[in-house]
C-alpha cells in the first residue's frame, strides 16, 4: 500500500515522496494549485511559515526543483513545540500534538525536520519566531501559513506573507473551518479588509487559498 501510494506521488509529482508521517498537513491539495495556477511562473519564491517534520517542506522544495529552480522555497519555524499553547474550543493543545508527533520519530524537532530536506539546494530555512525575523524575499508567488495558531499570529504571517504577493500569487492558511474557530473569524476579516486586492478565495479541505488580483 505504501509502496503503491509512494509510486502514484512519483508518477504525479516527478520526484520521490518523504516519509508519510512528516507532512502532517498532506501537500498535495497545496502542489495541486501550485500546478494548476502554474504559480511556478510568476516571478517570486515560495514561503512556508510553519514546518513541523519537514514533508511538506521537502514536497515544495521537490516541485518547485523540477518546475522553477531558480525559486527558493523559505521555511520558517522556531522549532520549539512547546511555543504555541493555542487551544481548541474542543480541548485540543497544539503543543501536546507536535510533542506526540515528535516523539514518535526523535527528540529533536530540527534535527528531524534537517534530516526529511537534506540535500534541498532551494530551501532557505529561517529559525525563529514569525512575528520576528526577517523573510528574505520581497517577492512571493506562493505562501502557505500554518504557524502559531493565535489570532494575532495568523493576522501577522497573513500580512507579512500577503504584503509581498505578487499579483496572481496565492496565500493558502491551514486550520480554516476546523476545529480552531478564532482562526477561521480571523480569516473572515483578513479577507474582509483586503476585498479590493483580492481575485478570488476557495477552499480544499481545512485550507482557505486567497489569490491575490493581477
Ligand atoms: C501545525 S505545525 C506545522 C505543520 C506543517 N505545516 C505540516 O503540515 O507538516 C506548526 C508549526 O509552527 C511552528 N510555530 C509555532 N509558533 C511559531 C512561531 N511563533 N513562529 C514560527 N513557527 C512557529 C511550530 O514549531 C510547528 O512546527
């Protein structure tokens, strides 16, 4: 089964699959609008705030090889699992979920995720807090958010994702219309206050995409 799954990634994608159990999210709906907008040939790289084990990193970083080589694919995280303390209206404890991924795998949150992108000559990685540091790109084709999980950090990545997108370029934020309410009534305002510079908003499962007019 697993070797079947990792054939059918290989024959869609062109490059082979990390381990399943380090994309936590599942990147393919995220490459598929990559592909299907073709944001590879808009000029900007690609941001990713937010990485966990790092699959989904290496799945950027493996599309956007094959497709525009000359993007960087920026990865920021603070690797501390226990930073975001968000909880769910359902009881869920955000640092208690990447602690339990983690431990399955290793101790050491960036030594797992160093291990799942070695070798990645695109990926740029950005460690520490996202309200922060500096990206290191002005222009940005593709960005998908799913950091902290406070509203005031969605707002936060959101902006600082959204203010260097190019037009047509596309802002995916996970966690919209699940369990996390505050992070879908945010989403419902970031959208509200950005509606002239928006083209169009859509969903793939518990991902909101915004794309930016051209
Ligand atoms: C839900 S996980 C990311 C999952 C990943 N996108 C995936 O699907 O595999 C959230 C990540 O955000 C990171 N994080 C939490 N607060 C952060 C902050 N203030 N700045 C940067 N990263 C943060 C955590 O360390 C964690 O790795």
């Amino acid at each position: 089964m697993h070797r079947i799954r990792e054939a059918r990634f290989r024959r869609r994608y062109g490059f082979a699959p990390p381990p399943a159990w380090a994309d936590f999210t599942g990147y393919e709906p995220i490459l598929d609008v990559i592909e299907r907008e073709r944001l590879y040939l808009l000029e900007g790289d690609v941001l990713e705030i937010g990485v966990l084990l790092g699959g989904g990193t290496a799945k950027l970083c493996g599309l956007m090889k094959r497709r525009a080589p000359s993007k960087r694919v920026i990865a920021v995280d603070i690797f501390d699992p226990a930073f975001d303390t968000t909880q769910s209206p359902i009881g869920y404890d955000m640092a208690a979920i990447y602690a339990s991924q983690i431990s399955r795998v290793g101790s050491d949150q960036r030594a797992v995720f160093d291990q799942i992108t070695a070798g990645e000559p695109n990926l740029v990685v950005v460690e520490g807090d996202s309200a922060e540091v500096e990206i290191p790109a002005e222009r940005l084709a593709f960005s998908f958010i799913d950091g902290h999980h406070a509203a005031e950090y969605v707002r936060g990545d959101f902006e600082t994702a959204w203010s260097r997108t190019v037009p047509g370029g596309v802002v995916g934020l996970h966690d919209y219309g699940g369990d996390l309410s505050h992070v879908t009534h945010t989403v419902h305002e970031l959208i509200g206050e950005h509606a002239d510079e928006i083209a169009r908003v859509w969903t793939e499962g518990i991902i909101a995409f915004i794309q930016r007019g051209r």
